[in-house]
C-alpha cells in the first residue's frame, strides 16, 4: 500500500480512555490498565518486517503475529533479530520495567511503526493479541480478505494483568474431547489473554488420562455407552449395549499438551476428581470401593445415579466413592499423583472433593472402624481424614494440593488452596485461614448453564446471562487480596457433546471473566463491555468461533396476575433495542406491535413470540414461548 503525502502525524494532543463509555471506540478486550489514544493511523505496507530476537519463547508470539499479517491480507512478511527500522518491533526490555511486571507489555502504534515492550515473552505474546485487536476484524480469517483498509489507530497503552491466575476447566471426562480439541481450546483462550487450562480428567463417565501400571482405568474407565438427549435421565444401558464411547489421552499426548500450551503462555492443571464423582475408577477397579458388589457397576453414561431431592451432598444410588477405610486406595492415589506430577509441571494438582455422597460409608463397618480408630466424629470428618492423607502425597511429590470448596469441611488440610465453586463464601473462609483461593462461584462463572431463555437454549437447571458474568468480583470484601490468587470459569460437560457447542457455551461470557480477572477493578464498565463483544461477534465470525448471541435475546419475566392471568415482562441486557411481539402465531419483525408495557396473553393464546431489533435490523433470535410453559414459571414463582 503506497503510503501517502502529507500522512497523518500521531499528534501529542491525546485522549485518555477510562472504559466508561468506550470514548476512544476501540474495541479491547480485555480492558487495558491504561490508553491514550493520539490522532493519526497506522497503514500496513505491502512488504512487513518484524524484528524480534531469537529466544525460543518468542517464536509463538512472533509466528502468531505474522500469520495474523500475511494469511487475510496477502502481504509479504519478513522476520528479521535486527531491523530498527522493522514495520513492528518486539523488545525485550534490557533493564526491567516495574510496572508491568512478568505478564505485562507497552503497546506503541504510530503513523511509521509498531513496537511492543516487555520484560519477559508472555507480555510481548499478550501484547501482539491486543495489537491484533487494533486492525479491522478481517485480520481473524484464513482467507485473504478484499477491500480491506489495513489500519490501526495510533495508541500508547500500557497494560498487566490484575491475577496470576486466570482460568478456564474444560471437563474432557463427561465428554471426551481429542488432543486436537483441547488445542483448539487453548488457541481460542489466550486470545483474550487467558493462562490456566484446568482438565477435569476423571469423573463417573469417563477416566481419561493412561496411568501406567493400571491399565485398566482406560481400557475399561474410559468408555461408556452412547446416548443423547438431556443428561441425568438417559435410560441405563443393557447389558449388551456397546461401550465404545470415548476416549483418553496417552502420556505422549498429554506431554504434547502441556508443550503446546507452554509455548502460550498457559499452564494446565489437572484434575483427578477424589474421593466422589470415582464410578469410571470404581468399575475398573472395584476393590477401591467400600461396598460390595461394585463390580457389578458400569462407567456411566448420563442415567440417574444420585438423589438430589434432599440437597447436597446427596444420596448416591450406586456407590461412585473411592473408600477413605482402605489401604490400597492411597496405594492407587500414589501411583495416580506420582505420574500426574511428572507429567504435569504446573506447581498446583486439583484432587476434587466435591459431591461426595456418604450414604454408602455409613453402612459400611470398614469407615466405621476408621472413625473409632482415627476418633472421627462424623462423616465430613471421614473425608477430611481423606483430604488429608491425599494432601501428604500431592506434597511429596513437590506439588500443592488444591481442591473444590468441600475440602473446607471437617477441616481443612494444612497447606491446602480452595477452588470456591459454591459461591463466594468457602473461598472467603479459607482466604481468612490464610490459605490461597481460585474464584470460580456458579454465580457468575459457570458456562455449563444457558446462556438466556430455556425457551430458546438447550435447557439446563440454571442460566447465566453474560451480564450477570460480568459482575464476576474475585476479591470479596473484607478478605485479604493477597490469598485470592486469581478466577476462573467453568465448563462443564454433561450437555455438551461437541466442539462448536463448547465454543458456543464458553463464548461471549469467557469474555466476561477474561475482564475480571485481568482489567483494573475500576475499568469495568457493563455499557463500554456490551459495545466491545457486539465488535468482537464480527471477530469471532471471521475466525470461525461460535459464540451465543443470547445477549440480544429478551429477558422474560413472568408472574401471576388476577383473575389466574399472567403478566409477562420484556427487557433487554443490552441498550438501545426494540422488541417486537404476537401472540397470533405468526412471526413478528419491526411491523408488528413493539412491546412498551408488560402484556397478559389473550384468554385462547397458545404462543407469544418476540423478536429483538436495532434500529430496522433484527438482531436477536425469534424466540417461541408456549403460554403453558410461562404459566408453570408463574405458578412456580408464586409457590
């Protein structure tokens, strides 16, 4: 692209943008510490050199980079260790910058020249996503793109992250997923400035990692017997029913993993979910289970194994927990975590300790025996003396033990870290206990739950909508800031069957958490956030990432009228939307009656249908909503 006379001078006359308002009309996520947008633009030239030195750690950063400049535009890209005059220059600094620390980078664009700094190669590959952010949305695609003005604004930022910790689980065990989707993941993730991948690895569906010495955890624990529809109600499988559904990773392919995620930035931290949620472990070795007949298990497949009418923990109809009275199941968790820690470097190993049922272990004379030797006085206490014991051998073997918020329960192991999933309460608990905390509450960052309407999403028991996400606050009042060492959210997968419907429950409100645990405190802005992710839905498009479009859809809510009517409340999560209605069955678009008021159906109706616009454009999904169906939320509501 010829450059031009009199080209646009990056004048010292600034705009400071504060993420009010999104005055500076980039569209970053997430929100940078600061931005000083200068007048003038930056165009790309037809023949791009990037200088960047030969560490081996910038090779990820420096390719990602040059694909993103040559693959959409068409334009020839040179890399070179020493080209001051580069079209885009990536510094390490020679003397450290305090300020921005081992994750942080100084993105500078003007009119001639790009440059980022950084103290270590994380901030150099966490600045060339933001750079990335700059350009037209074209710059995701694989395909070169036409008609494209390659341009970005002249900037200053400077930017760091809040935690160290910012996470996403993947549970690859109620679902396999390949070696190839867990990498697609990882690529998805660190776009938006992520650096923890949690595996959840085990569970009662599936084992999914090989332990050498017992093969059967995956030559019989990872597979189960296809079914599809809701999971939790599938029908158990007969007994001649073929158990080929699944999978598990080699240790070849986990080493694969750990070094692909290592070259992003990103550490995974595997799960082997102890001592409940064990049946695909149970079933490939039975003695590990307090209750007899337990070789008469099979690895489930979504059929209803746990009586959840009475709260947690609930009542297990098949024993799915590994037995804390015997001997040979610390034998088999050392076998397991010694092999985990070899494979594994991240300094941290998740054991669970979540959803354990303790029906089981109460009739069982073995866990009787233990309390009266150990002077347990409880079942929680039982798991705690579990806790512990599994504590010892994670720590032995150079790791730090980390678990879901139960552990809490009974007492807590002496060096232990809380996952605090039940809310924000048990991570408050052991922050005041001086012990470090991941924030990952259902509240705000569970991503297994709808998106919007159960009228329009694939239903579940709980949604959360991307602006309640956004309210995601890792640090709760009066807790020291110090043992809250970072957030995460959580995929879980008993609904989700496939790749594109994990990218679809993960995107947008990945984004959301991606904000809250890397932005300042006071950057956060839900009007400035919702302006960026309907910019970053064009950029999801052109990488070809499916994402829920749920924040244009209308928020429902129903309640009980007089004369046993209904009255039906339309919103929106998003500002300047129009909604549109009927209740005729037909399908409504901007000429059809606008909602202005709450509605009561009309006494035969059988449907209302409501669509979202902006300005003449739809925008929303048309959601179908049965009158029936409105009236049980009524009536539920009331009860």
């Amino acid at each position: 692209m010829k450059k031009r006379s009199g080209f646009l001078f990056c004048l010292f006359i600034s705009v400071i943008a504060f993420g009010q308002d999104n005055k500076s009309g980039l569209a970053i996520i997430p929100e940078p510490v600061n931005i000083v947008k200068n007048t003038g633009v930056f165009f790309l030239p037809k023949n791009i050199t990037i200088e960047a030195g030969s560490q081996p750690e910038l090779k990820q950063a420096v390719g990602n980079l040059k694909n993103h400049l040559s693959v959409p535009t068409g334009m020839h890209v040179t890399v070179t260790s020493s080209a001051p005059a580069a079209t885009v220059r990536l510094v390490l600094n020679k003397t450290e910058n305090a300020e921005i620390g081992k994750e942080g980078y100084q993105l500078s664009v003007s009119p001639k020249q790009i440059v980022i700094k950084a103290n270590q190669p994380a901030g150099i590959f966490y600045g060339v996503q933001t750079l990335v952010q700059l350009f037209p949305k074209e710059i995701e695609s694989d395909t070169i793109a036409k008609n494209v003005k390659w341009e970005a604004p002249c900037v200053q930022i400077t930017d760091y992250p809040r935690f160290g910790w910012r996470g996403l689980m993947f549970d690859v065990s109620r679902h396999f997923f390949t070696k190839n989707d867990v990498k697609k993941y990882i690529d998805d993730m660190v776009r938006y400035k992520f650096n923890l991948l949690h595996m959840h690895l085990t569970d009662d569906e599936g084992w999914r990692i090989e332990i050498k010495g017992l093969p059967k955890l995956t030559e019989v624990g990872a597979w189960n017997v296809k079914k599809v529809g809701y999971f939790g109600t599938f029908s158990p499988p007969a007994p001649d029913e073929p158990k080929n559904y699944g999978g598990f990773y080699t240790q070849d392919d986990i080493k694969e993993l750990v070094q692909y995620a290592k070259e992003r930035f990103v550490n995974i931290l595997p799960e082997i979910d102890v001592p409940g949620h064990s049946l695909a472990a149970v079933v490939s070795y039975p003695e590990l289970s307090c209750t007899q007949g337990a070789d008469k298990y099979h690895v489930r497949s979504g059929e209803e194994i746990m009586d959840w009418s009475h709260g947690a923990p609930p009542i297990a109809l098949v024993d799915n927990t590994l037995c804390p009275a015997n001997e040979k199941v610390y034998d088999f968790l050392d076998k397991v975590v010694t092999q985990l820690a070899q494979l594994f470097p991240f300094e941290y190993m998740h054991l669970g300790g979540d959803e354990c049922p303790k029906n089981f272990w109460e009739k069982s004379d073995a866990i009787k025996a233990l309390m009266q030797k150990e002077g347990l006085k409880n079942m929680e206490e039982v798991q705690s003396y579990f806790e512990k014991r599994l504590e010892k051998i994670v720590t032995s073997k150079g790791k730090k033990f980390i678990g879901w918020d139960e552990i809490l329960e009974g007492g807590l192991a002496p060096s232990a870290a809380v996952m605090s999933w039940r809310g924000m309460k048990g991570g408050a608990e052991a922050a005041k206990m001086k012990h470090n905390v991941v924030m990952s509450p259902t509240t705000f960052a569970y991503l297994d739950y709808m998106n919007g309407d159960p009228a329009i999403e694939p239903r579940i028991y709980a949604t959360l909508r991307l602006s309640k996400a956004y309210q995601f606050e890792p640090v709760p009042d009066s807790v020291d800031a110090k043992y809250i060492i970072g957030g995460q959210a959580n995929l879980w997968t008993e609904q989700v069957y496939n790749m594109r419907h994990a990218e679809y429950m993960t995107y947008p409100r990945a984004l959301a958490i991606s904000e809250s645990v890397w932005s300042p405190k006071a950057k956060k802005n839900w009007d400035n956030f919702s302006q960026k992710v309907e910019k970053h839905f064009g950029r999801l498009d052109e990488a070809e990432i499916k994402y829920a479009p749920s924040m244009y859809d209308p928020i429902v809510n129903v309640s009980s009228a007089a004369d046993k009517q209904i009255k039906i409340e339309l919103s929106t999560e998003v500002k300047g939307l129009d909604i549109y209605y009927t209740f005729d069955n037909s399908f409504p678009d901007r000429f059809y009656p606008k909602y202005t008021e709450a509605l009561t159906p009309p006494k035969d109706a059988v449907m209302l249908r409501v669509i979202t616009y902006k300005g003449d454009k739809p925008v929303g999904r048309m959601m179908t909503l049965q009158i029936k169906d409105l009236q049980q939320r009524a009536d539920k509501k009331s009860e």
